[in-house]
C-alpha cells in the first residue's frame, strides 16, 4: 500500500469520525425558533446585532416572540437561542 493511499485513507477515517461526533446539526433547541438564513418578510427591528452588538447582516435573521431579529452571523443566532431574553432585554 502507498504512502499516499495510507494516509489518504487514515484522513477519510478521521474526518468520518468527526462528522459522526458531532451528530446531526439539525436538531437545534426546541426553546427557540429555527434561524433563516434568507431576507425575512417582515423587517427586522434592529441594526445592530444584538449579541456582539456588530452591524447586521440583513440576510441573517430569526424570529422571535413575533418579532424578526437581525444578526451578524449565525454564530449569534446560536448564541441567541441559548438565552434569547437576555439579549432582547436591550432591543428596541
């Protein structure tokens, strides 16, 4: 067996092994909305993010309580969902 082969092989093991541990991503908190990654319908009611108090980038955006919220990326939103009545406390 080559060299190449071999470790090509130990990669696909390890990157396997990795993508099995980290379970499937999908089954996000069942406290929070879902995030959308695409321009809401209604307008979100901040500018700036509420988590790492950033601009927004209007495409990355979840609702809650309602209201659609805007974020600097989805790190935040993940963050967000964690604990959203601390972060809303401040929005406006």
């Amino acid at each position: 067996m080559s060299k190449i082969f071999a470790a090509s092989m130990i990669f696909s093991a390890m990157l396997g092994a990795a993508v099995w541990a980290g379970g499937d991503k999908s089954d996000g908190p069942t406290c929070c909305p879902p995030a959308t990654t695409a321009p809401a319908t209604q307008a979100a009611i901040n500018t700036m993010c509420p988590v790492s108090h950033e601009a927004v980038d209007p495409a990355v955006t979840t609702t809650y309580e309602g209201k659609t919220i805007a974020f600097c990326c989805k790190d935040c939103i993940a963050q967000f969902q964690k604990d959203p009545q601390k972060y809303t406390k401040d929005l406006k």
